[in-house]
C-alpha cells in the first residue's frame, strides 16, 4: 500500500518524508489555505521533497478553465498530479490530460457510480473521501470495498483507490485489509500508526537490562 501525506505544510512533509514512507502528497484548496503560503512556492518545494505523484487541485468549475490551469500547474515539475472535481466538466478535463498522459486524481468521489466515471475518463487516481462519508452517517469504508470490487471485475481500469478524507488508524487499517492501492494520510494519523504500548514497555524493559549488564555494543 502506497502512502501519500494529505497536507501543504512543508514543515510536516519534510519530517514525515524523512522516514521514507511517503510516496506522494495531496493538497487541496483548504489544505492550502490553513498552510497559509503562496500555492506555486509550496507545490515547488512539495515536488523538490517528494518525487512521488504530488495532487494539485484546480479551481475552474469548467473544462477549459480546468485545461487552463492545468497547464500552469503541470509547469511546476514532473511529478505534479491534477487533481479535478468529479463533476462533467471536471471528467472531460480528465480525459483530456488522461489522453496526454498526465496524473488525474478525479477527487470528491462518493458513489461506486462516480468511481466507475473516473476509471472510464482514464484518471490515474480516484479519491473517495470516507471520513465525510461517515460524518454522515454512511460507511465511508464499504464504498471502498464496492469501488475494489467492481473495478477488479474490469483489468483495463487502470485507475488506482486513494482512500481520502482519512480521520483516524482504523481508515487505514480497513483500507489495507480491502486491498486499496494508496491512503493518503494526515500527518498525525501517520504518526501514530506505530504506537504500541507494548512496544514502548518492551524497549524500556530491553535497555533496563542492557543497563544492569555494563556493557556498551559502540565503546566511546
Ligand atoms: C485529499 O485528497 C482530500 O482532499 C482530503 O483527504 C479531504 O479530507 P477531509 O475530508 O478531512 O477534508
């Protein structure tokens, strides 16, 4: 499972690239309104840190302005992956840069229906966003299970599941077990897929005994 980090915050991708875990990024306009900086400086830097597929999100309701902004985005670096709304507008876009062989991520998705638009307009990606899903009292994690299903009865969709709008470790857990290709992941859920207490009392057993023996494996 590919992990890609939901956030424009430098700061936050620079750490968390660090532990070579992350294999891409998503932004969104909100994303990069609470990060608070100039969107072409902080995509720059993103592409710098990440060579994996970077989301950058349009803001034209229609498909040209869509292909318009597209084009200054696509300027940015390779690895910049364009992010469009799932609306009509926003699958004729897809097709379009799809044809020209550049990344779509088709993002807003909440139906099986949708999902099958996206694979048919040649997105590379498709994000549908369980947490908003559940924040309505839907299960935001069966839609993930019908998209798996219904796109593995079809070998020539080549769209790839990114799990989106991911709240806590359990949206993980569960997108792992359905077998989706990519979660993207705030960085705080992403740091605490490696909490164990049992991990933590372990260590502090292992280095007290360590301690009792003298010894030291690097002598100063
Ligand atoms: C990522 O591509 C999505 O824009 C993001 O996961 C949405 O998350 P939210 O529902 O927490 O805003």
């Amino acid at each position: 499972m590919k992990f890609f980090v939901d956030t424009a915050d430098l700061d936050e991708i620079r750490d968390l690239a660090a532990t070579g875990m992350v294999d891409g990024v998503t932004t969104n306009p909100s994303l990069v309104a609470k990060a608070g900086r100039d969107f072409f400086e902080a995509l720059q830097e993103i592409c710098d840190l990440v060579p994996g597929p970077v989301s950058a999100e349009v803001t034209a309701t229609d498909t040209d302005g869509m292909l318009r902004e597209a084009e200054k985005l696509r300027a940015v670096a390779d690895n910049i992956a364009i992010k469009v709304p799932t609306t009509w507008d926003g699958l004729k876009a897809c097709r379009r840069l799809a044809d020209e062989g550049v990344m779509v991520n088709v993002t807003l998705c909440f139906s099986v229906n949708q999902a099958i638009l996206a694979a048919k307009a040649g997105a590379a990606f498709v994000s549908p966003f369980v947490g908003r899903l559940d924040d309505i009292g839907q299960i935001g994690m069966d839609l993930i299970a019908d998209i798996k299903q219904v796109y593995d009865h079809y070998p020539a969709f080549k769209t790839e599941i990114l799990v989106a709008s991911v709240r806590h470790v359990t949206h993980l857990l569960d997108a792992a077990r359905l077998g989706a290709d990519i979660c993207t992941i705030p960085p705080n859920v992403l740091r605490q897929l490696i909490r164990h207490p049992l991990t933590d009392a372990g260590l502090a057993a292992f280095l007290a005994d360590w301690e009792k023996t003298g010894q030291k494996i690097v002598k100063d």
